[in-house]
C-alpha cells in the first residue's frame, strides 16, 4: 500500500464512530500489510459481539504476524488481552476474541470459503482498504 493510500484510509478511520481499541486493531493489521481490512458493526443485531474485524494475509507467516500485532499492540496501549485465541497453528484463520469486539485474520483462501462478511449483510459496514471507494 503507498503511503499516501494509508493516510488515507487511516484518516477516513478516526472519523468513524468505532471504539478505540477496534481501531487500533485495524491500523495494526494495516501496518503488517493486511488486505481487505473491514469492520462490521454488529451490535444491536446479535448477541455475540459488538463489532467484527475482518482481515487476509497472504501467509500463513504473515496472519501469524498481524496476530501477533494487533494482540502486542492492544495489550500494550490498552492493557487489552484476547479472551480466547484460536487458529494459531494452522494460521488459515484466526480469531481474537475481546469480548466486545472479534478479530479474524483469514488467508484468501479461507476468507473465500468462509465469507463471514455475507452472513452479516445487515451490518453497518466499513471498508479500509486501497481500492475501496470513498465511503459516506
């Protein structure tokens, strides 16, 4: 991603109404070149969480990387620790459980598979990624 790309996005990101622990997560993927990052904004429509983060990696070793990233950063700024953590192994997927908001680090592959992003339609959507269109 180009430098002015992610100023972008991440400008467009501190005007949206997301808890601050749910950007930084997102910023954090974005810094070890997580694709198609969004967030879905799920809460009053289920009872799971509040907001879903939804990232690819085009590795196994890179989703271990932004795992390892948006957990390193969110135990540091916000003295945050993941619930539960699954699918470190393998690193097709996997899940950061905050409780109030859920992280998924998905290879391609897997996103495809899975497209979680479908079975939440009726969720306020928010993209951030370099060839999204500017969104209102």
């Amino acid at each position: 991603m180009k430098p002015e790309e992610f100023k972008r996005i991440t400008d467009d990101l501190k005007k949206r109404k997301i808890p601050p622990e749910v950007k930084r997560a997102v910023t954090a993927m974005l810094d070890k070149k997580a694709e198609r990052v969004m967030v879905l904004k799920l809460k009053g429509i289920n009872e799971i969480t509040d907001f879903m983060v939804i990232g690819s990696g085009n590795s196994p070793r890179q989703n271990a990387a932004i795992s390892d990233e948006v957990q390193g950063t969110l135990r540091k700024e916000f003295k945050r620790k993941a619930f539960s953590v699954e699918g470190e192994r393998e690193a097709e997927w996997i899940l950061l459980d905050y409780i109030d908001f859920i992280v998924h680090i998905f290879s391609e592959e897997s996103r495809k598979k899975y497209t979680l992003e479908k079975l939440w339609m009726d969720a306020k959507r928010y993209d951030f990624y370099a060839d999204q269109e500017s969104q209102g």
